[in-house]
C-alpha cells in the first residue's frame, strides 16, 4: 500500500514482528531506533547505555519514528560523504541520554527536578533523589491498582490527614487511586525529600510573630457599642469575609482578634484544654465542620482561647476504627452513632482570652462578632451577609436559594381573643424525661457493642417452640456452628430424645451420632443452650445443669439460657464464673439460616411414615385382590386357547427371582426408612440411593413395572417407600400361592403330567 511501517503514539501502541511472531516489547522498539538499551549496543556504539528501566512507559517514548531500516540506506549515502575526525583510542563524540525523563518527572531551569503527583509538586535537588521518588511512586501506584475499592478506603483511612472527601467524590476506582496516592504522597514521601531540600535553602528569615491586630487601647469616653461600630466598619468596607492564610503559630501565647465573622467551634472546658496541651490532635462531629482544610477559632462558651487548621474530615464507620483512634480524639464512649467524622487539628496557636458575641442556639460553631454587636448596627452597615458555612467569601449559593423553606405562617392576633395561652418553659419542655434519656443511652450502647456471637433467630424460635411444648419441664440441647477468628457462629441444634432430657447433669460431648451429623454439614459443637419455662426469669443458676459438661469444654464454649419471657442471654464460663457474651440474632442473611435435628420428633415421624405403609399394605391386600385374580383368569383362558404353549421357565426359577426381589426390596426399605430426614439436607442421600438400586437388579426391574423414578426429596421418598412396602408384600404373596399350588405355574400353564 506504499506506506512505511512507524511506530505510533495516538493509535495502539502494539506492534507485530513477523520474524518472531509476536508482538513487538518496549525495549524492543527502542532497540530497533538504535538506542542503546542494552550494554552490548552501547559498547558497539561508544555511548553510555540509557537507564530504560527508570520509565514505564517506552511505547509512548518511541512513538511517531520511523523504523531505522526505512531510512538506513539514506543514512549511509549521506554518512559515505562524510569525512570523520581523528580521535583519540576511548573519546567519545557525543552521548545520548533518555529522550524524555520518566513520566511525571521534569527538570526546573533554575535547577533540580518537579515531580508530579496528581497534581502536587514536589522540587528535588538530584537527579539520583529525583528517579528514586519516582519509582517509589510509581511501586506505590502499581499496588493501589491491585487493590479492591473497599481496600482503597481502608488504605485511605490509614493515612493520616488524608482526604476523604475527595475520595469519596470520586465516581469510580480509577479516579478513586490517585486522590489515595496523592494524600500516601503528601503524608510519607513529600516531607523526607522537602526536608532534604530545605536543609539546604535554610537561610530564609524566620516569619515574625503576627501583630495583634487589638493592640490599642481603646478610649475610655467610648462604649462598647461604639467600639464595635468601628470595628464592623472597618472591616466591611474591607470584605473581611474573605479570610487570608493565618500566620506561622508561635510558642506562647499572643493577642490576636479574628476577622468578622471568622468561624469559631464551640467546645467544653475539658476538651479545649487537652487541645491546647496538644494531647488531642482530633475534633469528633457528627457532621463535617468543612469539606477541605481551613482555619476555625477555639472557644469555650463565649471566649476565644485558641486559633488552629482543620484537615478534611475522614469517616469513621464503626466502634473498631473509633478505638483505634481514641489515642488522638481522647474519648472513651463514643458520642454519635456510627457513622461520625474526625477532623485532623494542626498549626495549634494559643492567644489570649478574648471574649465574642455569641448568638442564641449557637451549638458547637459559632462565628465571631465583637462585643456590642447588634442586629440594628448590622443593618446599619448594609445587611452584611455572613459567609457561607464551609467557604471563605461571603456569597450565597443560588441553588440553596431555590429550595430554602418558606418562612413558617403563623395566625393573626386576632384569631387568639378568648383562647387561654399558657407559656412554657422551652428548656424543660423539651427535656426528655430521665426514663427515656436512661432508655435513649441503653439503646445507643447496645447498637456500639461488639459483636462476639452470630445466631441466627429462626435457630431460636425453634427451639422455643418445641421447648415450651414441653412446660414446664425443662429442655436442653447442643449448638452447632463455626469457630472462625472474629467472626463466630451458631447454625444449627441437636436435641437429645425426652427421655435424656431428665438426665442433662450427665451429658457428654457430642456421641457418635451427633459427631457423624456434625461432620456432614462441616460444622462443629460450639456450645449447648437450655430453655426454662416456668418462673419468671431465667437465672444464671440454671446453667449448673451443664457443669460435668463445662470441666471437659475449653474457655470458648458458650451457653444460652432462656427463660419466660423467651429472652435469650449467652454466656461463656471463665474461671468459675458465667461471663456474659454480647451476640447479635439475624433474621436475614447468611447467619439466619440454620438446620435443626430434633430426635424425638424425627421418631414420631417416622413411626407416622411406618404405619401409614403398613396401613396401605393392608388395604392393598383386601381391595384390589379379587380384580387381580379375575385378570390371572382372563390371561389363563386366553393362554389355554392356543395349543402348544409351554412354561419357558421352571418353577424353581421364578420362585427364586421373586424371593431374590422381596430380599432386595427390602433393603431398599431399611435405606429409606434410615435415610428419610437425609434427603431434605442435600442430593448425597438421592445419590446414595440410586446407586443402591442400580446394584440390586431384581428390585430395579420390579419398581421399573411400576414407572417408579427415584426420589429426590422427603415427600418423594415417602411414596417410594409405601410403593417399596406394597410391592414387597405382593411379590410375598405371590411366593407363598406358588408353594402352596405345586401344581401350577401361576401363569396360565399346566405342568405336563399332572392331573
């Protein structure tokens, strides 16, 4: 197509080798250019070997050449007029270095290097210092991209001051994994190579500290208010909304007045003062104070004690990360329910006390406003708009302005002549009552506890529902599940026969039974459990019942008592006592499905099963004999109509094959009525079963007469199982008629020689 081959950066950077039949690597195209990426091409050439391995990205390098064979005889034409200049054994003309630095990485002019993290810059002096930050970055890249979303987020939260706003912004995992490299960045790479570099710039002047800004004195004809007039003045006409970075914090303590309405966040004496002494480097909210980092006042009631920067707020989803962090927030309990944020506190400055006009229903946050502040004088000053919450400049977000409630309409006076009107105490009226703050605490304590115990709830009910069948004796049983490290379960019940139930005091671990049954569902005894349904509540007490079976059990084994009021408690016993144990019953999910074996029920069903078998036997045998015997007629006199037909087979031979069957169909009996309950729990007994069959061919043939499919659950199995029973009892009786009748072949035909 008359076209020369090239290699390509805008299109795909693939490209085929006829002579290896594969596709073209990295090096290899740079190779084919005539860059020396191995030793042995720089040693030909007399060139220093370029560091490929630096850069991850080649395919891009060598995109939009043409490969060096398309020019190579332009090349030598234009080298063979060329006269080369004498040189000294080892001089070398001219090197040749990477065409680009690696990606990310560029150099300054005034010297040393930026690399680019998503955004955040970084200068290194060295070229050296410079490659290894970048494969460090680039290592740290490949893993984030190895990593889940949920793995993402637990990465984030592991860095400190990252910011998870952003990161929860992100739409997807590719716009997710540079947010977490540039905080991972920021937080463990930027400041070992910036303290590098400003070791060596280390003749920069040291800022001085910040000027208070209330330094003078103010006259003492003038008020309060009018103090506050100037200062609101002052700084309107200046749009003091628009906040500049705060100064470098300084040791010790200065005077320093905030801006007009800078934000402040309102806090408790105890808990200012463990951020001023710098032990609490974390503020808790049930909401975000901002969604990036920014500057807030520290108050307690109505005077500033305290200036600092506040990072992006990172989430804290459940009590386990909340105890993790309980060495910067300082709180034991936690105040909120999950989920809450934390805000990193940084660039801690203390000044003096300065007291604010705190407004009514301020909770928390406030903004600053001098004392003698008034509505009136801020009206007078133009209606100054305060800042919205969470930014720094003053405007007002046109969307909020669209969905902002309506005022509340209220009636006229008029409407309130005649009516009696009582006023209330706000604050009392809308104090809860101790009953419900007491109820309202239980409730937050419960949903914070840890969770030690999975059960699920329909493992429960059922067992109450055959335990208070049996009031008011008592009903005890063994819990079934799995140990696994954190995360423990409860799925299935055994319970014993009722007339074990007497002798719980002496009970032991498992039996083989129970093991075997264990065994096929893959799971193990974890613990047994006890319903008492008389008395008002179950005691602790109770549980003594178990205590021959305590002494052989490890620390692990748990016991459930329920009493009454079907309230179930758990406990594990440690060192002669009953600990309790927080577990949570699921209703839904996995951990509520369960399997329970109740042995005393299991035998009345199959006594039920048995009787209903032998009861169709037996009508079997009344009804339909007298129609068989009518048909066996029928057959005899159509087969005494043709002359010459002879028995095919002896006596002695059916009679075998028919006692063979009944032998066989009565095993297949005894596995069914073994084996019913088995086949609700899987499709091994099903199989167990047709293979059985397949092996006993004299019962298969029989059953196939009938057009008997092998059953495939319990409702099956029951039908196959009074088939099985009826059958047998026919072929039976059939045996016995043909001992009985030497003389007949019970199929139509005479025997030769008999009268």
């Amino acid at each position: 197509d008359r076209c020369l081959p090239c290699f390509t950066k805008s299109g795909t950077a693939r490209l085929w080798h006829a002579g290896l039949n594969r596709w073209m690597t990295s090096r290899e195209k740079a190779a084919s250019l005539g860059l020396p990426v191995a030793v042995a091409q720089s040693e030909v050439g007399g060139v220093q070997p370029i560091a490929w391995e630096s850069d991850y990205n080649w395919h891009a390098r060598v995109g939009n050449g043409q490969h060096i064979t398309n020019v190579g005889l332009v090349l030598v034409s234009a080298l063979a007029n060329l006269k080369l200049r004498n040189a000294e054994k080892g001089d070398v003309f001219f090197t040749i270095d990477s065409p680009n630095f690696a990606d990310g990485l560029t150099e300054r002019k005034e010297g040393g290097y930026t690399l680019d993290i998503s955004g955040v810059k970084v200068h290194i002096p060295t070229k050296e210092k410079a490659l290894e930050a970048h494969k460090i970055v680039h290592a740290q890249r490949i893993q984030l991209t190895a990593m889940t979303t949920p793995e993402l987020k637990s990465f984030m939260l592991g860095i400190k001051g990252g910011n998870m706003s952003q990161f929860n912004k992100a739409k997807n995992k590719d716009a997710k994994i540079p947010v977490v490299l540039q905080s991972w960045f920021q937080a463990e790479i930027q400041s070992k190579f910036a303290a590098e570099e400003s070791t060596k710039g280390s003749s920069k002047k040291v800022p001085a500290p910040p000027k208070s800004s209330s330094s003078k004195k103010v006259a003492p004809k003038e008020t309060a208010k009018d103090t506050a007039s100037k200062k609101l003045s002052k700084q309107a006409v200046e749009k003091a909304a628009d906040v500049t970075d705060p100064p470098e914090p300084v040791a010790g303590e200065i005077e320093e007045e905030p801006s007009y309405l800078a934000r402040i966040i309102i806090l408790q004496q105890e808990w200012l003062d463990l951020i001023l002494e710098g032990s609490k480097v974390m503020e808790l909210r049930k909401s975000s104070l901002c969604s990036e980092a920014g500057t807030f006042y520290l108050a307690a009631g109505n005077t500033l004690r305290g200036r600092c920067e506040m990072s992006p707020p990172i989430s804290i989803d459940g009590l386990d990360q909340f105890k993790k962090l309980e060495s910067e927030h300082k709180c034991k309990d936690p105040f909120y329910t999950f989920p809450c944020v934390g805000h990193g506190i940084s660039k801690l400055q203390k000044i003096k006390p300065l007291e604010f006009c705190k407004l009514k229903g301020c909770v928390g946050r406030s903004l600053y406003r001098p004392v003698g502040w008034t509505e009136e004088l801020e009206k007078e000053m133009g209606k100054a708009e305060e800042p919205k919450k969470g930014t720094k400049t003053g405007t007002t977000n046109k969307a909020n302005q669209k969905t902002r409630q309506p005022n509340i309409k209220t009636l006229s006076a008029e409407s309130l002549k005649g009516q009696k009107v009582e006023v209330l105490d706000a604050q009392k009226y809308l104090c809860p009552s101790k009953e419900r703050l007491e109820a309202k605490q239980e409730f937050l304590k419960r949903k914070s506890r840890p969770i030690e115990l999975h059960i699920s709830g329909g493992l429960l009910a059922h067992l109450n529902n055959e335990a208070f069948a049996r009031a008011p004796a008592s009903t005890g049983g063994y819990l079934l599940g799995s140990k696994d490290e954190g995360d423990p379960s409860v799925s299935a019940l055994w319970v014993p026969k009722w007339e074990d139930q007497a002798s719980m005091c002496t009970w032991q671990l498992g039996g083989k039974e129970l093991e075997e049954w264990a065994a096929g569902l893959d799971l193990q005894l974890v613990g047994a459990c006890l319903v008492v349904p008389n008395g008002d509540r179950a005691e602790v007490q109770h549980l003594e019942v178990f205590n021959a079976l305590v002494k052989k059990v490890c620390e692990d084994f748990i016991l459930i008592l329920t009493g009454k009021d079907r309230m179930s408690n758990c406990y594990r016993p440690q060192g002669g006592t009953m600990k309790p144990v927080e577990m949570e019953v699921h209703w839904t999910g996995n951990y509520s499905l369960y399997r329970a074996k109740v042995l005393s029920k299991e035998l009345e069903i199959m006594q039920e099963i048995g009787d209903a078998a032998r009861k169709m036997v037996e009508d079997f045998r009344k009804a339909p004999l007298k129609k068989r015997k009518e048909l066996e007629a029928e057959r005899n006199a159509k087969r005494r109509a043709k002359p010459g037909t002879e028995d095919s087979e002896s006596s002695e031979t059916v009679l075998g094959n028919l006692r063979n069957a009944c032998a066989q169909l009565e095993e297949l009996s005894d596995f069914l009525v073994e084996n019913l309950s088995g086949f609700s729990d899987s499709g091994q007994t099903a199989a167990d079963f047709r293979d059985l069959l397949q092996k006993k061919a004299y019962a298969n043939v029989e059953l196939s007469k009938l057009g008997l499919e092998p059953p495939t659950d319990v409702s099956s199995a029951g039908k196959c199982l009074a088939s099985t029973l009826n059958l047998k009892a026919v072929l039976e009786e059939k045996c016995r008629r043909r001992i009985a009748n030497d003389s007949h072949t019970y199929n139509g035909n005479k025997r030769l020689g008999t009268t």
